[in-house]
C-alpha cells in the first residue's frame, strides 16, 4: 500500500472539518477586527515550518541512512523550505500594513497553545518517529487552503488595505499546486507499513488540531486591540 493510498481517504474525511471551521471564522461577525488575529496566529504556526522542513532533510540524511526513501524524502523537505522561506516575514509585513506591530499578542492563550501543540508535535515525529510523519502535516496544511475568489473579496469586505492580503492570496493559489506534487511524492515513496500509517494519522491529528485553532479564531474578539495597535484604513 503505498501512502497515497491510505492518506487520500484520510484527507477526504478531515479536510471537511478545516473547512467547516474556516467557514465559521470567514464568514463570523467583525471580520475586520478577527482578521489581524487570523495573521498573527497563522505568522505563529508558519514561524516554525522551514525549521521543521531543515531538521526533517537533516533527520533523512542521519538517521535514515540506508532507508530507500531517505534520498527522495530529503530532496523534497529542502526544496519546500526554500519555498516556504521567509513566509513568516511576508505576514509581518501584512500585519505591518494594517498597522500591528505586536502579533505575538493578538491570539489568545488557548488558540496560542493549540498553535504549540500542533506544530511542536511535529518534532517528535519528526526526530523520534519517521521523518516521513511530516508529510501528513504538509498534506493538511496545504490541502485546505482558503478560496482565492474568497481571498480576492477580502479588501471590500473588510475596509482593509489590499497590502495586508499578500500571503493569504499567495497561499491560496499555490498551495493546490503544492498539494498535487505530494500526492504524487506519496505515491511514489518506498514507505513500510508502520510509516504509512504514522502519516495518515498525523494528518487526522494534524486536522482536528488546525480546526481547533479555526473555531477559536471564530469565536469573538476578546478586547480592543493593546494600546498602539491600530487597524489602517485605505487612503
């Protein structure tokens, strides 16, 4: 069985349940004021994933040496974090133009540790799983992206400057593409049993943790934002 196989219909059950939960947060009251929460949480999930994609490639060529997939499993890991570089400061950016300076402090504690949980779990896979768990993660994260004609309304419906939609309109009408060439990578992986399985439920996990982090960007705005932070309107 290779990992398409078993990964596929895990996504096509769990990918849902990020959509339904995006819907809850695009579609919630006070879009304008949810949105720079919805960047500074997504600025701390994105922080870690060229880290995470370095010491995935650095685990493939240690401590999978003489593994068949090492060498495939490797060259895509360092190829996605050269594309994924510098994201993180692309969103700042984005924060910058709506006038935030201070994202770390936009989320609150409980959407903040489902963020830890989410991403910190993938070093444990990662260094003392398989590397190859990574990939389940991956296939989540990038298979439920939002809506570009979605993403596109975003300046009208919220008054907000066009400037602070960069990376979500990037990721919107990159990550399909990306999802392709990993269904194509686990189709053609060397993977045993064990690994296979290790994906698909990281990728399971990985979902019900992402929807989590959705509902509590859904929910509403705790406070004003903290003093000296203010939300730019167009010119």
């Amino acid at each position: 069985m290779t990992a398409a196989t078993l990964v596929r219909p895990v996504l096509w059950l769990a990918c849902p349940v990020v959509h339904a939960a995006a819907r809850d947060m695009w579609t919630a009251p006070s879009l304008r004021e949810r949105y720079p929460v919805y960047l500074a949480a997504m600025h701390a999930l994105i922080r870690p994933s060229v880290p995470l994609l370095e010491a995935a490639a650095g685990a493939c060529r240690g401590q999978l040496a003489g593994d068949p997939a090492a060498g495939q499993l490797a060259g895509y890991f360092t190829a996605h974090a050269a594309e994924e570089r510098d994201h993180d400061r692309w969103l700042l950016e984005d924060l910058a133009a709506l006038g935030v300076d201070r994202p770390d402090a936009l989320p609150g504690p409980a959407c903040a540790q489902d963020i830890a949980a989410l991403a910190g779990a993938q070093y444990y896979w990662v260094h003392h799983g398989h590397p190859a768990c990574l990939l389940g993660y991956i296939a989540v994260l990038e298979g439920c992206p939002p809506d570009p004609v979605m993403v596109a309304g975003l300046p009208a419906r919220t008054g907000l400057p066009a400037a602070g939609f960069r990376t979500v309109a990037w990721h919107a009408s990159q990550d399909p593409a990306h999802s392709r060439e990993l269904a194509l990578l686990l189709g053609r992986l060397p993977l045993t049993g064990p690994v296979v399985a290790a994906i698909a439920r990281n990728a399971a996990w990985t979902a019900m943790r992402a929807a989590a982090v959705l509902r509590q960007l859904a929910e509403p705005p705790a406070g004003e934002l903290l003093a000296g932070e203010s939300l730019a309107r167009p010119a």
